[in-house]
C-alpha cells in the first residue's frame, strides 16, 4: 500500500512538470459554435472550463474560410494571407502575423491543446465573439461579406488603381511544393496602364517540373509580351482589346445577378444598386472578368478589411485545372473556353482509362489469386466461384468509393487578394526591356523560320 502511495506522489510530481503552466482538465458540458449564423459541426467542440470558453481551432478556423495546415511536430497554422496565427504547443506560444502575442497557451491537453478562448478570438482583426447568457452558444462573428454587396462596394469605391493576387496551394503536398500557380495583376485607369504576371508550375508524364510563365506590361511606351526568354514589342494594343471585351454591359449585368443568385453568406441590408451605372471603366473590367469567373464564385469567402479584400475557396484538381485554363487565357488577352472543355473531357477520359485498366489488373490479380487458394486449399468449385464473386464485389464497390473520393476531394486552395486602391504606383516598362525587345514581325518571322527547321530535321530523321 505504501508503495501504491509513493507511486502515486512521484506520478503527480512528474506530471507537474510535464504539464505546460495553466493546463487544465476541468471540463463541463460542451458548447454549440456559430459562426456567422451557421452552426457548426465537427467531433471537437468548444467547451467551458473553468469559467472560460475554449474554441476548437481548427473547426474554427476551416468554417471561416481560412487555410489550416498541421506540420509533423503538431504546429498549427491558419491564414488568409491578410492575418496568419500559428499555435505552438509545445513552446507554448501563438504568434500573430508573425509576433508573439502575450495569451496563456494551451490551456488543455484536448486536441493536442489547440483550443483558444474566446476572449483570444475577439482580439483578432476580423471577429467579434458573444457567448450566450446561459453558455450553451458562443456566436462568432467574422468580417465576411457576400458576392453582392463586395461588388457594391467595389463599385463604389471609384477606383483609379488596384492590384490583384491569386495563389493557387496544395492542401496535401509538402510545403515546398504547394505552389500550384500565381498571379499578379496591376491596374491604372490613368493613364490607362497595366502590368501581368502569371506562373503555373505544370509536371510532364516523365515527372519534370516546368514553369510556364506569361509577363507583360501595358503603358504608353507600348504593350510588351514576354515569350520564354525573349521580349517581343507587340504592334496591336492589348488594352484597347481587352478593354473592348471586358467592359460589354450584357457581360457586366451577368455578373451582377450572378452574385445575386451564388451568395451564401450573411445577406447584405440594402438591395444592391445598379453598378454599370455607378462604376467606372475599371470596375467594368473587373465586373466582367468576374462574369467569366462566376462559375467559381460559390463557395467562396470574401473578407472585408479596411485596405483589403481577400477571397479564399478550396476546389477539386479538376475545378483548379479549370479555373488555370479560364485565367490563363483571360489574363493573356483571350478566354479559350474550348480549351477548358478539351481539357476537362481529357482528364475524364484519362480517368476512365485509368479505372478500366485498373479493373483489368485487378481481375487478372484475383483469377490468380484463386487459382492458387485452390490448389493450396482444395476448395469446392462452388466455394471458389463464391469468393471470387465477393472478391470482385468487393473490389467493384471500393473502386466506385474511390472514384467518388477522388471527384469530391478539395484539395486546391485559392486566396485572391484585391488591394491597393488607388494607390498603385505609375507602371512603367523596364529599360533593358525596351532596349531589348524585337518586333512581333521579327518574332513571328523567328517562330516560322524555326518551325520549318524542325520540320526538316524530321524529314532527315525519316530518311
């Protein structure tokens, strides 16, 4: 019994070292957790523990709209690049934005202790937390708007300038290579001027990384298009086309009621205006590049910030791979639709080969596999034609779960960035990149004259 006893003394000694400063297990009945309206499920909830509210970060954070990644030593992040907070257990710290916040952490041992209160919350940019008289709800708040009052209020903004930053992230691959693909677009109405900037990393059947990449600039020293190494003075100008394309008023009233008909969240208090009225060329182009885009819009999360909106979605590979084919094409001066559906019917007919080949191997692998149970076994062939019967049944409904899987899987996160409004500075073509540019006449002549040159060598091959 004394040794019972000592045991354990010395196990609660341990464990008071063991255990971070403040950490308690104290643990009443759990919390429902609403964020913007919406209840939100989940196995981890928030709960009350000595008198406080302790939040789950991560169903927090996912319900939100932000991007929560975990790393191998449990760290855990969550951004939606304008506000970023990593939790370190551990180490026993929560930085905001990159600085250490002064806030006991964990405060449980639950969930690997990723739990906040939620007074913590409310001191974040963007939430405003209420928990209910009788602590049964905590209601949570957040800077969220929808597609139609973000359009209204763009519009109203009168805007000379703004940029814009699209990031495309993998969910599930390693840090170093999540970048999926970005985008970086400058605007000025006047003097009309534009800078673009787009790289999709794309990987060939052999595994090698390639980045395609498209840059240009827009001013009144002329439009410049950047092929490979090479930049090539264009002679049509690239803005009055698109602006052609992008500010007809059917494209611009599309988007509107598009809005109208997608948005999801806290509805806006005021019937939206008519903004083809109110906005000026540069909001009808953006308007309309969002017609273009509407397909995309749902889902999304749109966050109002002071000097800022960041819109954040997660997609399918197939949905991305759409959303590159859309951008690709409307950021280079031309939407090419065919191309998307080209590439959606291939991915879907890659699939398909891929699920019939699947199917063939597999067969070939179970008539082998009974083969062998028979003469191991000496099963009746009534038994073997049953397990072969279950096997394929089997093995029909797991492919069926797994391609299910495969479709509905988000795993791309997008994050757009709408910012500095009418503060970009003038947009100018580099100097070396003027000096050095060749006509288009010359490029295209270079193109061809290359194009023939391949065209002999396979002729020599062939010989």
């Amino acid at each position: 019994m004394k040794m019972l006893a000592k045991l354990g003394l010395a196990l609660v000694f341990v464990l008071s070292f063991a255990l971070p400063h403040g950490t308690t297990f104290a643990k009443t009945d759990t919390v429902k957790l609403v964020i913007d309206g919406v209840e939100v499920a989940g196995y981890e909830q928030p709960f009350i523990s000595h008198d406080q509210v302790l939040i789950p970060v991560e169903n927090l954070f996912n319900a939100a709209g932000y991007k929560v990644t975990k790393d191998n030593s449990g760290k855990l992040s969550v951004t939606n690049t304008y506000l970023t907070v990593d939790f370190n257990a551990s180490a026993n710290t929560i930085n905001v934005n990159g600085k250490k916040v002064d806030t006991e952490f964990p405060l449980t041992l639950q969930n690997a202790g990723n739990y906040i209160t939620s007074d913590f919350l409310a001191t974040l940019e963007g939430f405003n937390v209420e928990v209910s008289e009788d602590k049964k709800t905590v209601n949570v708040k957040t800077n969220r708007v929808d597609t139609a009052a973000f359009l209204t209020k763009t519009a109203a903004l009168n805007l000379k300038s703004s940029s814009l930053n699209l990031t495309l992230e993998s969910l599930i691959a390693p840090a170093a290579n999540a970048q999926l693909g970005k985008v970086q677009l400058d605007n000025i109405q006047d003097p009309k001027s534009s800078y673009k900037h787009i790289t999709f990393p794309t990987v060939d059947t052999e595994g090698k990384v390639t980045v395609e990449e498209i840059e240009e600039y827009s001013t009144k020293d002329g439009d410049f298009k950047k092929f490979g190494d090479v930049w090539v003075k264009l002679t049509a100008p690239v803005i009055s086309i698109e602006a052609t394309k992008l500010t007809d008023a059917k494209k611009v009233n599309t988007t509107v009621e598009a809005a109208k008909e997608v948005t999801e969240a806290t509805p806006v208090t005021e019937e939206p205006k008519d903004l083809t009225k109110a906005a000026t060329p540069l909001q009808l182009d953006s308007l309309a590049t969002l017609a273009l885009l509407q397909k995309f819009t749902k889902g999304i999360h749109i966050f109002e910030y002071k000097d800022a909106y960041i819109m954040t979605q997660t997609l399918t590979p197939t949905e991305a791979s759409e959303l590159k084919s859309v951008l690709t094409g409307l950021l280079s001066g031309e939407v090419n639709t065919e191309a998307v559906k080209t590439e959606e019917t291939t991915i879907e007919t890659t699939k398909e080969e891929a699920t019939t080949e699947d199917t063939k191997v597999e067969e070939t692998a179970t008539k082998i596999v009974n083969t062998e149970e028979k003469a191991t076994d000496k099963k009746t062939t009534e038994e073997a034609k049953t397990d072969e019967t279950e096997t394929e049944s089997t093995k029909t409904e797991d492919a069926k779960t797994d391609e299910t899987t495969t479709e509905e899987a988000k795993t791309v996160f997008v994050i757009i960035t709408f910012n500095n409004f009418n503060s970009v500075k003038g947009i100018t073509v580099p100097a070396d990149v003027i000096k050095n540019a060749i006509s288009q006449e010359d490029f295209l002549k270079a193109l061809e004259a290359k194009k023939v040159e391949e065209a002999k060598k396979a002729e020599d091959v062939k010989k």
